[in-house]
C-alpha cells in the first residue's frame, strides 16, 4: 500500500530517530523539571529563576560586571538581560551606571536589598538537590558533564558562524 510517502515509515529503517534513543528529550524535561522547581522555591521570596541566575553571578563578582560579562556568565544575549536587568533595577534589587572609564559599557551592582535575599534563599540549592534523587557526588558528575555539553557547543557554534 503506498500512502503518498516517498519514504519508508518503518521504525526500524532509522533506528537512531527512535524517541528514546534522544537525549534531547531528557535534558529538556530535566531542564523545565529543575526550572520549575527553583521557580516554585524562588516564588516565596519574589524572584524569578532568570532573576536568582542573575544574582547568583553578580554574588559571585567581587565588583560589578558588565552587561557584557554578565551575558557571558549567564549565557544570555544582551537583548535578553537588558529587559531582566531593567526590571530589576525597578525593584531595587540591581543598579546599572555607565562605566566612567568606558561610556559604552554598563556596570551592574547588587543593591542592599539584592545583598538581603542572598540570605533569605541561601537554602534553595539543599532544598532542590534533595528532591532530586541524588547524591552530592552525582550532582557534581552531572554539573560537570553538562558544562562539557556545553562548553563543546558552545565552542562548535562559534566555529560554524
């Protein structure tokens, strides 16, 4: 019987397309599964997941970062930060001041209150990891092997332009 199809729709003629062959569909289910729960965590507090990342960074800063920097560490495009920054900044969490030595760039601080909420979620990378179903030693495999996942990407993509 020939449906149209120039192709064969048997499963086995490309086994390597079988869904649970993938490893696409288990990183984005893990993804929006870990995403979801920070975002429930964060949600007591009043911060947004891309809002924690974004602290997280500056936290880790021993001086205020560029939007440049900032993109880099947190793998997101200006045009993206820009809008998250600016929504910040309206709730006092950041402040964003033109670099006196370089008009062009754009320094972000965390404000005292940004510095407060470092306290009040302190707790979420315990309460996250114990409901993952591993140990701490599993974490640190995984952390480690997705940065090579990305980092070989990330390092591909910019090859390919």
């Amino acid at each position: 019987m020939h449906d149209g199809h120039p192709t064969s729709r048997r499963a086995e003629d490309h086994p390597q397309l079988a869904l649970d062959e993938q490893i696409c569909l288990p990183l984005y289910a893990a993804s929006r599964a870990v995403t979801r729960r920070y975002a429930e965590l964060l949600d007591e507090v009043g911060l947004t997941y891309p809002q924690y990342l974004t602290l997280l960074a500056l936290w880790d800063s021993a001086e205020p970062l560029s939007v440049r920097d900032l993109g880099a560490r947190l793998h997101l495009d200006s045009g993206t930060l820009t809008p998250l920054l600016k929504r910040m900044e309206a709730v006092g969490l950041v402040t964003r001041v033109r670099d006196a030595r370089d008009e062009r760039r754009v320094l972000v601080s965390v404000t005292d209150d940004g510095w407060q909420l470092r306290e009040r979620v302190a707790d979420v990378p315990q309460r996250l990891a114990g409901g993952m179903g591993m140990t701490e030693e599993q974490g640190r495999a995984l952390r480690s092997l997705l940065d090579t996942v990305i980092d070989a990407l990330e390092d591909d993509r910019t090859r390919t332009r």
